[in-house]
C-alpha cells in the first residue's frame, strides 16, 4: 500500500500500479509529460515507509544534476530525510572510484577534465604533431570519434595504430556513427581516428587527468576485475532506479548488468532516445519490455489535445518502437501551426513579431521556447531577438564554470591537487608576465628527464635558459604551491595577484570588471566548507560535478537545440527551419533506422509545447536554391 499520509497526489491507476511494485524488475514506459517524476518519487517513499527499504540501500541514477536536485528535494518533501544515492551516473561513479583507488590504476590526485576547451587543447596539440591539420573541424571530428569509442566501451589499448576507422567497422570492434558526416572533414582523416585517440590517452595518463567518459568505463574495469568491489555494491544496493533509461550507452548497461540484483527499476521511454551518437540505445528498454513487468504512463498532463493528436501521429511513424498512445487530460485544446516563408530571413522576423505579440498579450517571457537543430540557427535567432530588445537566452551561451576566471581559480585548485596536470600548468603558467608558452615546455621536458611533477620541475630552473625576472616569477610560483596553510583561493587572488591580473585586465570596463570579481566572490562562497589541504581541495573539484550553473534564464526567451529541450516545457514553443537535410538531418531516402532516429528527435521537440506549438520552415537557403520542407510535417498535418 502507499503512504496514507500522501494527501495532495491524485496518483491515476497506472501511476499507482508502478509506486505499489516495488519488488521486482519493472520498467515504467513514462512518456512526455505523464509525471513520471511524481510517479518515481512516491515509488521510492513507499519503499522506504512501507516496504524496510533503507535510504542507503536505493541507488536512483537521473540523467541531469538538475533531474537529482528536484527528486532529492520532493523526497524530502515527502519523508523527512534525504536520499544519499541520488545523483547522475557520472558523479555516483566518480565516489566510488575515488573510494576504491587502490584496486585501480588511478593515482590519488587525479582531476577529472571537465573543460571542453582543454579537451580540445590535448587533440590541438596531438594533430599538430602528426602533421593533421589542427582547424576547428578536424579537432571537433575526433573528439567526437573519442567520445563514441568510449560510450560503446571500446577501450584504446584494445585497438591498433595501424588500423583505420573502417577497419574497426568492418572487424566489428566499432559501429558506424549515425551522425559522421554532419562535420565536413576529410574522409582520409578515419585511418587517423585509432592514432589520435591512443595519443589523448596517453596525454591524460602523464597528467594524471580522467575524462567523463572515463568515469563510467573505469568503474566498469573497476567492477569486471575486482569480484570483492564488485559485491560490495552488488548487496549494497538492493534496489536500484535508473531515470532517462533509454539514454543509457553500453558502458552503462554492462555496469548495471555487473549490479544487477532483482529490484531493477528503470524509467524511460524508448521515443525519447535522441543520444545515439553517444552511444545510447534502446536496447535495454526492448529487453525490459519483453521480460520483465511493464507499466504505461499514458496520461498526459501537459500539453493540450491538438498537440497530444500530433504527439501521438508520430510516436505511430515510427517503425521501431513500444506501442503506446497518450491521453490528453487537458481541458485546453491547444494549437498546432505550421507556417512557410521564401526565406530564413523572412522566417525570423516572424518569430520575432509572434514573440512581441505573445509577451503584449501577457505571456511571460521564460515560457516561450525556441528549438532549432544546430546551434548556427541559433545564434541567428539570438541575434535577431537582441535586435529587437527582446531578453534571450541561448542555451549554448558561457556558462559559470567556462567564465575565464573561474577557469583560472580552477586551475591553480587542481594543480595544487595534481601537480602532473600540464594543462592547468601551462594556464597557470603563462598567467604571469614574462612566464610564456614556450617557458612552460622546457618545465614540462624537464619534469619527463628528472621524472618529477610540474611543480617539482620549478627546482631546476637553473638547467633552463631563463631571465632574471622568469626566475624571480618562478620563485613565487613555488612559494604558492608549497603553501598549505593558507585558504588556496585567496592564495591565488593575493599572494599570486590574481586580483591585480583581472583589475589591470579589465580595470577600464567597470561592468565586465564586476561581473568577474562578483563570479570570483560566488566561487569562493561555494568553498567555504572546504579548506586548505589536498584531500579538501579534490572534494571541492569533484562537488563541481554535480553544481548547477548559474540560472540565466529568469524572464528571458529560451533558445536550445532540441537536445538541450529534454526534459523542459513551455507554454509556448517554436519549432523553426524544420527543412529537408535540417530536420531531418538526412533524405527521404533514409533507412528506417536512421529515420526513427530522426522521427525521435521531431517527437522530443513538439512534446515540449503546452499551449502552442508553432513549427516553420522556408523555401529558399541563402544561396538562392530550393529548400524543400521536412515531409515530416506531413505526418501531423
């Protein structure tokens, strides 16, 4: 039975069936907008109030730190006490490497490499070297192709130099990617794809750096080599709950698999699986489906009956998929749109007198959604709306953490934790007057000769060809790293100057000048609790993980890809250049797998929409030729 004491839920029948099952593997099918959330929350209370179930012993995966912190604060709401295993798989995992170091291959200090641009940085570097062309698309290529070998667990001391992408294809190891071609580079470049990624691993070993992507497939080396680890958490965990199951990638599916006990619940819908270039599949859901109990959310509390029969027109198109329909509950019909235009220009001052008009009407602006495909539309809506003096936000846009500032506390932190890191050195580094990029080399190939860190490197400066003023510079680089008394950050900011770098930098523009010493003074606050020693610094850095970013949403218009629109609603969306070759990405003359993918990513975007949903496209590019419309939009006409 559920909690008596659960007054203010009208759970429907099928909601009640999934919260009542709580012994057993069960797959709830939850589609947009049918409250799963609710559903997975009163699941867990009535595990724990009613059925012996201890906190500690559920583990609830969510694919967003923000999807943990609304179920982490709803259980509270409900129970009294909050959940200790409740987080993303990426910082779930990362605890328990770090509680298990010893039986890995990881030293103590490691950092996790959270920085897009560092990565980008590392591969820069390793092109240059091989005599690639370092351009933004060739790095972007094989970043990508990184990414995909390590969702799909393919390991890069498993693969040979000598073997081309094609080879990995054909021999099995690796499976095309559905999205390869969407960056234009040059096809020879697959033969390097093997090359490049040994390279970046050996580049993250020497600076005792793990990527994401490491989190999950070094757990999972962690659980396959090590039985004792393994059953540790195997019994820890007697229910397991796992959110957003039809993103899970293979890597994650072998963990789960390793943990696997009766009580696996997972939640998700088999249409919503728009991550398949990271690997992600449906194919644990289909198993699930096929044999284990299943139950359907059908109802649907968001959106009006017009875009709900849409909703419904194209989960039926899709070839492969758990056949389900929705129910509107919604007294609201809502209203479905699709508008043509000759030209992308046309097309967005449209947008743009639709959103005047819905903001005179009294809609509020944060509750207007754009969704577009790539990000290139994107900056051209943002554009056209600041034109206008319409407040926007482009999802896509600096957040905290890549604030050039906080980078830079970020790195001095990590450094001070990981003296091997030699991005954060060479930004360290070059931070002082005098101290270059080159400088920084000659410290990173002594500390290869003498077999030391970076920071150790500093002693042998006189084996270095250097100026009076580097040695002076270096002296007090030494100086900070040898200091473990002091708070790290105001470390930085006084004993380094990093206050007078950023007030010299910046002193002639006041507001971008207060903008950063306010983000420092915020960065500082969230390390209040941490103190000066290395084990409390890499508790901060790995607390990064599961931080929000700073909200810049607030009363503004939302602009986002599709795949940045998971999980969120709008009263009203726009849906804009929905064109042949944009959405979807391929022909019509696509394959039915290809085509479902693409069908899926059409269903994410119209599901958001409460009210209206407004979907355009036009007739000509900017070149003058045919633009042909999304046949798509055939299927909800």
């Amino acid at each position: 039975m559920i909690n008596k004491g659960t007054k203010d839920k009208n759970l429907n029948k099928d909601q009640l069936e999934a919260v009542n099952f709580v012994n057993g593997n069960l797959l709830i099918m939850a589609s947009a907008g049918t409250g799963k959330t609710t559903t997975v929350v009163e699941r867990y209370v009535n595990m724990v109030n009613n059925h012996g179930y201890k906190p500690s012993e559920i583990m609830m995966t969510t694919f967003t730190n923000q999807a943990a912190k609304d179920m982490i604060k709803k259980i509270v709401e409900r129970s009294g006490s909050e959940p200790p295993f409740i987080g993303t798989m990426h910082s779930l995992f990362l605890k328990i490497l770090r509680d298990n170091i010893k039986f890995t291959s990881l030293d103590e200090g490691f950092i996790l490499l959270d920085d897009e641009a560092d990565k980008k940085k590392i591969v820069k570097q390793i092109l240059s070297l091989e005599n690639i062309d370092p351009k933004e698309d060739n790095i972007r290529y094989f970043i990508n192709w990184i990414g995909k070998f390590k969702n799909r667990g393919v390991l890069a001391e498993n693969l040979s130099e000598e073997s081309s992408l094609d080879d990995n294809i054909k021999e099995g190891v690796m499976e095309e990617a559905l999205d390869d071609n969407i960056i234009k580079v040059d096809p020879r470049l697959r033969k390097y794809v093997n090359k490049v990624y040994k390279k970046y691993e050996e580049q993250l070993k020497i600076s005792n750096l793990i990527d994401f992507d490491d989190v999950l497939l070094l757990t999972h080396k962690l659980f396959e080599k090590n039985e004792g680890v393994r059953e540790k958490y195997a019994n820890k965990f007697k229910a397991i709950m796992v959110d957003e199951a039809q993103d899970v990638n293979v890597v994650q599916k072998n963990i789960l698999n390793l943990l696997k006990n009766n009580n696996l619940c997972l939640i998700g819908d088999d249409c919503q699986n728009i991550y398949e270039w990271r690997g992600s599949s449906n194919q644990l859901v289909f198993d699930f489906s096929e044999n284990e109990k299943t139950v359907f959310l059908k109802e649907n509390y968001r959106s009006g009956k017009h875009i709900i029969d849409s909703v419904n027109r194209v989960i039926d198109s899709m070839r492969f998929k758990i056949d389900k329909q929705l129910n509107c509950t919604k007294d609201y019909f809502g209203r479905v749109t699709i508008e043509s235009f000759s030209n992308s220009n046309e097309e967005l001052r449209f947008i743009t007198q639709e959103i005047k008009r819905l903001i005179n009407e009294g809609s509020l602006r944060d509750q207007i959604g754009v969704l577009f495909r790539t990000n290139r539309i994107g900056k051209e809506v943002e554009r056209e709306l600041k034109k206008n003096k319409i407040p926007c936000h482009l999802s896509r846009s600096k957040d905290f953490f890549e604030r050039e500032e906080i980078k830079d506390i970020t790195a001095f932190l990590k450094l001070k934790v990981n003296p091997k890191s030699i991005i954060d050195f060479e930004r360290i580094f070059t931070l002082l007057g005098g101290l270059g990029e080159t400088t920084a080399k000659k410290f990173e190939e002594v500390s290869l000769i003498k077999n030391c860190s970076l920071i150790d490197s500093l002693n042998f400066y006189g084996e270095i060809k250097i100026s009076q003023n580097q040695i002076s510079q270096i002296e007090k680089l030494k100086r900070i790293f040898n200091d473990f008394e002091k708070d790290p950050i105001s470390l930085f900011l006084e004993d380094f100057g990093y206050r007078d770098i950023i007030m010299n930098k910046y002193g002639g523009e006041s507001e971008r000048l207060d903008d950063k010493l306010e983000n420092i003074e915020v960065l500082k606050e969230l390390f209040k609790v941490y103190g000066p020693d290395k084990i409390q610094i890499k508790d901060f850095l790995d607390s990064l993980i599961e931080l929000d970013k700073k909200d810049k949403t607030k009363d503004k218009v939302i602009l986002s890809t599709i795949h940045g629109a998971k999980g969120l609603e709008w009263e009203h969306v726009f849906l804009i250049s929905c064109n042949e070759k944009t959405l979807p990405f391929y022909t019509k003359e696509l394959d039915n797998l290809k085509r479902d993918s693409e069908l899926r990513l059409f269903y994410v975007a119209i599901s958001r929409a409460k009210r209206t949903l407004t979907i355009t496209h036009y007739e000509k590019n900017d070149w003058g030729r045919e633009n042909e419309r999304s046949h798509f939009l055939d299927i909800i006409e």
